[in-house]
C-alpha cells in the first residue's frame, strides 16, 4: 500500500465501519482501496499482486467506480526541474 501510495495509485484506503448504525467491518465487507488506474485490467493487476491477496489471505474483488468528484496532487521539484499531477510527469522549462 506504501508503494501504490507513492506512486499516486492509491486513492484512498481503509476498513469499512459504521459506528452510528452499528454496522461492523464483517456486515460491509471488512475493506476496501481504491485505486487510480486507466483501465479495469491494470486494475486488477495491481489489486490481485497485493502481498496479503497473492498469498491467500484476503480476496479481492475489483469493481469498476467513475468518482463525480476529484482531487489532483500536486508536486513540484526544484532539484530535478519536474512538475508532478497525479502520475503524469514533466519537466519544467529553464528557459
């Protein structure tokens, strides 16, 4: 989750509780991440290779979710002249 993290994959991550309704992680499906993928098959690439999922200790399932809202992050370094959105890269002009 640290790499996917650093490398701008992951949206978001965490286990699905409800404390107000009651509702437990066993009644919501324990858990979930999203992730920023371009398509469902890189999708499940990187979700069905995640360390606890490839040795058998948890399933997965990949569900397709078009988000009506965005966020952008947003990096700049000076050291190597670059300009990070999200995972697209460029390098800045010196001129």
């Amino acid at each position: 989750m640290a790499r996917l993290e650093s490398e701008g994959r992951l949206f978001g991550a965490g286990l699905l509780k409800n404390d107000k309704e009651n509702e437990t992680i066993s009644d919501l499906g324990y858990g979930m991440f999203i992730l920023r993928a371009e398509t469902r098959a890189e999708a499940e690439s990187i979700a069905f290779e995640e360390p606890n999922t490839k040795a058998g200790l948890r399933t997965m399932r990949v569900v397709p979710w078009l988000r009506g809202e965005r966020d952008m992050n947003i990096s700049i370094s000076l050291t190597n002249g670059t300009v990070k959105i999200d995972r697209r890269s460029d390098l800045l002009d010196n001129g």
